[in-house]
C-alpha cells in the first residue's frame, strides 16, 4: 500500500516537470520595427550646401526554438533602412546618394528571469549583409556590397500569461557593414507555438 502514494506523487512530479519544461521550450515567430542609425554614415566632411540624414526605419521578421528558459536560437531577415546625402553647389543641379542594408541573421540569446513573466536578454551572432549605394549622378554607377559580421545585443522580453504572444524591446549593433555601423531599437512581438 505504501509504494501507490509514493508512485503517484512521482507521477504527478514528472507530469508537472514536463509541462514546465514545455512552457519553457518551443517553436516561436515573430515580427519587429523600430528606429536604425547608420553610425558614421553622415561623418565624411560635406559642403556648405549638402545634407545627411542617417536615421531611418527599420524592420524584421524572425522565428526560432527556446531551447530552455535560458537560451533561445533564432534566425532573422532584418532591413535596417538607408542613409541619404542631397545637396550641390551653386549653379548645378541637386545631387543625391543613398546607402541601403538588408539581411539575413543567426544568433544565440541568453535569457535572465526578473520576474514570473519578465526577461532580461543578451544575444551574440552572425548577420550576412546586402548593401546598395546609389547615386542620381548618371556616371557614378551602383556599388553592391556583401559580407557576413558580427552583431550583438540586449533587451528586455515579457511573456503573457497564460497567452503564446511575448512582447520584446531590444537594442542591437551591427558591426562593420559596408563601412558603418549600425544601431537600432526595435519593439517586436512572437507568437510561441
């Protein structure tokens, strides 16, 4: 008779460490937008006459797996907008340049719990870039740039209570593209399957 509690507690001990482990761990899509900054984009010396602006939109889709309450393995296509110079000098017409940045990521995140719902995160990874700078200048012709560098970043993430929908906030540099880098602040959301 004593072993039937004994292997009921031990039943329902293994049933309630699976369902946490299934909260923590999942399949998980999402969508984000937010501000970016071409840093250093706008730092070569301009005439009196020629504007930059460095600031743009940025946006991005992604999805990964939440391997445990603390790590999650995501991948991205993030388009982090474009920088623009307009200007001329006088007696010739406006001229304008535009630099533009796309691209695909992989990245790690590590997840720190600050409460029931709530998650600090870091994430470090890989972004394989796409950049187009083009000119309204007829013999200037377009330069397209690839290549693969770091990124890293940090955020914030609250996951709704008995609700698959995570809330994020989030900062992110990526380093060294086509010449600049780039920071944004994005505000995303996922759907946890």
């Amino acid at each position: 008779m004593k072993r039937v509690p004994f292997a009921a507690l031990l039943l329902a001990f293994s049933v309630s460490a699976v369902t946490v482990q299934a909260a923590d761990s999942g399949f998980y899509l999402g969508v984000s937008a937010g501000k970016s900054k071409l840093k250093d984009a706008c730092s070569v010396t301009l005439q009196a006459d020629f504007s930059c602006d460095d600031n743009d939109q940025a946006f991005g889709v992604f999805g990964g797996y939440q391997i445990s309450k603390h790590l999650a393995v995501e991948v991205a296509y993030t388009d982090l907008g474009e920088s623009d110079v307009s200007g001329g000098v006088i007696d010739s017409p406006t001229l304008s340049s535009k630099l533009t940045i796309k691209g695909a990521e992989v990245s790690a995140l590590f997840f720190l719990p600050i409460g029931q719902n709530t998650d600090l995160f870091g994430r470090v990874g890989a972004f394989h870039w796409d950049s187009e700078q083009t000119s309204d200048v007829p013999e200037i012709a377009a330069v397209n740039s690839t290549g693969t560098n770091t990124t890293f970043g940090a955020g914030v993430r609250y996951r709704g209570t008995n609700s698959p929908i995570d809330i994020r906030l989030q900062w992110q540099r990526y380093d060294d593209i086509s010449g600049v880098d780039v920071d944004s602040i994005t505000a995303g959301i996922a759907y946890r399957f």
